[in-house]
C-alpha cells in the first residue's frame, strides 16, 4: 500500500530512469557491418574477420587504435619469416589489416602504402592430356561425374558449378549463364552437346524431388541479397532451384522455411581426389584443373597466350575472353 501523505506534504514523484545511451557496436561487428555494407562475400569476410583477430593477438591483444606501421610491418615480417606464409596469404593478410583501419576504424596510416609486399609468383597451370582427363571421369559416378564434366566441358569453377540455377541453364542456345561469378561479374559460357541429354534427365529427377518437397511444406532456397522481399514466392519456383542440391533439408534460423542448399563444394573436392588416386595420376590434379584443362581443350597449344579480361573464361562463338 501507498503510504498516505500528510496535508501540505507533496507527493513523492519517482524520478525517470538516466537515459542510457546505445553502447557502440564491438570492433569486430564493426568490421561485419563495413564488409557487408559493400556487399563483400561471405568468404572476404570470413578471411577478413581471421586476419584481423591474428593481427590483435600478435600484439598482445592491444586494439588495433593504439597500433601502427610498425606494428602492422612487423606482422607481415612475422607471417613472411616465421609463418612461411605463400605472397597470396600475405597480401591477404595486408588487404584485411589495411580495410581495418581505412574502412572501419577511419584512419589514415601513414607510409602503410609503402610497406614491403610480396609478389605473387608467375606459375603455369596444371594442364592434363584428354586421356588423363578421362582416365580420372571414369572413376567417378552420378552427380560427381556430372559436375566434373561440366566443370570440364564448359570451364566452370567449383563454386559456379555448385551454385548453377535451373534458370541459368539454356538448352535451347547451349549455352550456361554464370552469375556472380569471380568478381562479382556474369558471364556466357557453352553449354556441351553431349551433356544434354545427361544433362536434361538429371533436371527432371531434381524437379521431381521438387514437387516433393513442395508437398512436405519445404522446396525453399536462399534467394541472393533483397530478392526475397521483392518476390516473395520465388524461392519455392523451379526456375529459382538449385541444379545440383543437397540431400538433406534444413531449417532457416531466420524465417523458419525448410531449404535445400546447393551440394557443398568439399563433398565434390573428396569425390575427385580420391577419382585422381584411383586413376593413378601422378599430377597434383584438383577440381580447378578441369577448368585449366577446359581452356587448353578450347585453344590447343595457347592457353598461355589468352587474353586476361576480368579474370574469367567466358566462352562465345568465336570468342574466347578471359581465363
């Protein structure tokens, strides 16, 4: 009970909580919301975030405000010497340290330009013979099979083959859309004639599996940056579907749709090296090398000598760009 108030006494009014100010988003949430404000890939900010995180514990867990150019050439030096890191690594390295303190934390170091990077070695691709190619195709069966050819036949790199789109396909110009590919950049490539009829028979047992998922209250799939908001059925439609998924449904945290996700990539790198053991190749071939071996199937002999446009094969009649 309210205690009473005597005549003349005013009433006790409770005062109003102190206002708290929003506390400022962590460091390293700052750096997620700087990588996906430009809309960099999961990959980048994954590799970002690790460098990052490396970087603060070499020095002591200091944060990165009270560092320097010291400190940041000091780090590079220690992965170069000590870390025997690739130049790759190392200029990756630098790339995340240098988004840090440009993008994120908004400071200028000065002379950081100038700091010693590694350059990158200048290494032919593994090529295989025809033979080699289909010596290690033969050990392999079903959608592995498939996918290699593919990768093969049209040049496609690992992740562009896993996250092929029913709708990227065009069987009327033979021909295979790559969408956001290396760059963030699409391109046409061909689309084999042999592959097909494989091809069209591998679609209609995926669609048929769609039609069950439909069914079970699933036959969703993740829809790429706002295009679920603005079509807001696609991801249930064919056209939208994975060409290659995975067996197993999960549940979205986010909205609670149940989705397939495309075949992971690591599945199909296993698959492969253990067909190149069992084909006896004595070449360090991995999924990548089917695109290599793409380009120098398309132009014998030149595969040196392509034109570099985009960093990408994009195959045409007639015209090769890229590679």
């Amino acid at each position: 009970m309210e205690a009473p108030v005597s005549e003349g006494e005013s009433p006790q009014v409770p005062s109003p909580p102190p206002s708290q100010s929003p506390q400022p988003p962590l460091l390293f949430e700052r750096v997620r919301l700087a990588i996906r404000g430009r809309h960099y890939s999961p990959r980048t900010e994954k590799a970002y975030l690790g460098w990052i995180r490396r970087f603060i514990l070499f020095h002591g867990k200091r944060h990165p405000d009270v560092l320097g150019v010291p400190e940041v050439t000091a780090y590079l030096a220690h992965l170069a010497i000590a870390g025997h890191v690739s130049a790759s690594t190392q200029n990756q390295a630098f790339s995340a340290i240098l988004f840090l303190y440009r993008d994120v934390l908004g400071r200028e170091l000065a002379g950081l330009e100038d700091t010693p990077r590694a350059k990158r070695p200048i290494r032919l691709p593994l090529v295989l013979a025809r033979s080699e190619v289909q010596d290690v195709l033969r050990h392999l069966r079903g959608v592995p099979w498939l996918m290699c050819s593919l990768m093969y036949g049209s040049g496609l790199r690992l992740l562009e083959c896993c996250r092929l789109r029913v709708k990227d396909v065009d069987f009327h110009r033979a021909e295979i859309l790559v969408r956001d590919g290396k760059g963030r950049k699409d391109r046409v490539t061909i689309l084999p004639d042999r592959l097909v009829p494989v091809l069209r028979q591998h679609l209609e047992r995926v669609e048929r599996q769609h039609q069950r998922d439909l069914e079970g209250r699933a036959g969703y799939v993740a829809l790429p940056d706002a295009l679920a908001r603005k079509y807001p059925n696609a991801s249930r439609e064919w056209p939208w579907q994975w060409v290659f998924p995975a067996r197993r449904i999960y549940v979205d945290e986010a909205t609670g749709e149940r989705r397939r996700h495309h075949l992971h990539e690591s599945l199909l790198q296993r698959v492969f090296a253990e067909a190149v053991r069992a084909s006896g190749l004595s070449k360090p071939a991995t999924c990548h090398t089917l695109r290599h071996c793409a380009g120098s199937r398309i132009m014998p002999g030149e595969i040196a000598g392509m034109a570099k446009v985009g960093g990408s094969l994009a195959v045409r009649p007639g015209i090769i760009r890229g590679s």
